[in-house]
C-alpha cells in the first residue's frame, strides 16, 4: 500500500492487520503507546473513528487511517 495523505503521504507501508484486533482495544484508549501518540498528534485531519490499521513504514511502526491508503499498482 502507498500512503496518500498526512504525514506519511507518498511512503511504501505494509500493512499488518487493524489495530483494534492487534491491541485488543481503540487507538484512543492506548495511553504511552508510541504509534498512538504519533497518530493523535499527525493526523488530525483524520476522522476520529476506529477504522485504523497498524503496519511498517520501513522497521517503524504507524497508524494510519484506511482512507489515507491506496492500493500500490504492480
């Protein structure tokens, strides 16, 4: 997947799954995680929901909302 807005727009980022299902538990309930905190202060813009998925930038991990994906053409 390719990331198309926020501050993460134009980078390569592999998707692993929904974050929920990884953390067991929303984005906004995730005090001290580090991938949390880097989403809530870079992507304001982003609706406030839970349709967020966690992957790799790289080795780094990130939150990114789906609508901020699109699929990387083969």
């Amino acid at each position: 997947m390719r990331v198309v807005g926020g501050r993460l727009a134009g980078q390569d980022f592999r998707v692993e799954d929904w974050w929920d299902r990884i953390a067991g538990r929303s984005w906004m309930d995730c005090d001290g995680n580090p991938a949390c905190l880097a989403y809530a202060m870079g992507e304001l813009e982003a609706p406030i929901d839970n349709e967020i998925v966690y992957g790799k930038i790289g080795s780094s991990g990130h939150l990114v909302h789906v609508t901020f994906l699109e699929a990387a053409m083969a």
